[in-house]
C-alpha cells in the first residue's frame, strides 16, 4: 500500500481582505506555496473599493 504524505496544519487568524491581498487569503497562499495545509479563523470583514477602505 502507497504511503500518503500528510500536510501540516497551520491556523491563520486574520481579517478577510475583498481583494486577496492582504488577510487570509494571503496567508492561505503563502501556506500553500509551503506545502502547508492552512486553516482559517476570520476576526473582520472589510469594506473597500479599489481605492480605498470604507
């Protein structure tokens, strides 16, 4: 039988960024890149344009 290579996990607890630059899908990306498994926990919700924040 095949040995399957676990991923770690790591937490993540950061605010949700609209755009994906910033707050958890950043961190999942870079958890990614790392052959991490990333869970999250959301603590605020942004509101902005492509110009600013509200």
């Amino acid at each position: 039988m095949a040995k399957v290579a676990r991923r770690k996990t790591v937490l993540t607890i950061a605010g949700f960024d609209p755009s994906g630059g910033a707050g958890l899908q950043a961190d999942l990306r870079v958890f990614n890149d790392f052959k991490l498994k990333g869970l999250s926990a959301v603590t605020a919700l942004t509101v902005q344009t492509g110009r600013e924040v509200m």
